[in-house]
C-alpha cells in the first residue's frame, strides 16, 4: 500500500457525509451554531428562546438547502448530461 492509495481525510469524509445526509442533524448542529453566535440567554423568557428557535431553523434550513443547490449545480458543470439531441 503505497503513499497515494492512502487518504487521510476518508475519516473526516465519512462523518461528513453522513451528516449531510442526515436532515434531522444538520437543522440541530446549525440551529444550535445560530443560538450560540446570538447570545440566546435561556433564562430570559420562554417566548424570547422559542422565537430565537423558530429563526435558527429557519436559517438553517435556508442554509442547508443553499449549500445543496450550490453543490447540484458545481456537480452539473463537472459532470454535465449528454445531448439528447445527437
């Protein structure tokens, strides 16, 4: 087994991808980053951290599937269809 037959990122991509295909933890990791960057105090009100967690999964669902068309579109330039015409 040779320098180049070895990947030191195969770990790293595994855990990736699941997580990317895994919807569910995906809106928690980044609903939980929004929150924290936020300063969301818990204590505060109830009411205060329920709109803060209806806005953090709003924006983490925008971002997850932003970051899914941006990557269908990159994987259509490097891979595009054959012509159906010819």
């Amino acid at each position: 087994m040779g320098y180049r037959d070895w990947d030191e990122t195969a770990g790293v991509d595994r855990v990736s991808d699941w997580l990317l295909k895994n919807w569910a933890v995906r809106v928690v990791l980044v609903s939980a980053v929004a929150l924290l960057a936020f300063g969301v105090d818990v204590a505060s009100s109830p009411a205060a951290l329920r709109t803060w967690i209806i806005i953090a999964v709003l924006v983490a669902a925008s971002t997850i599937a932003l970051v899914q068309f941006v990557r269908a579109r990159r994987r259509r330039r490097t891979h595009p269809r054959p012509d159906r015409a010819e």
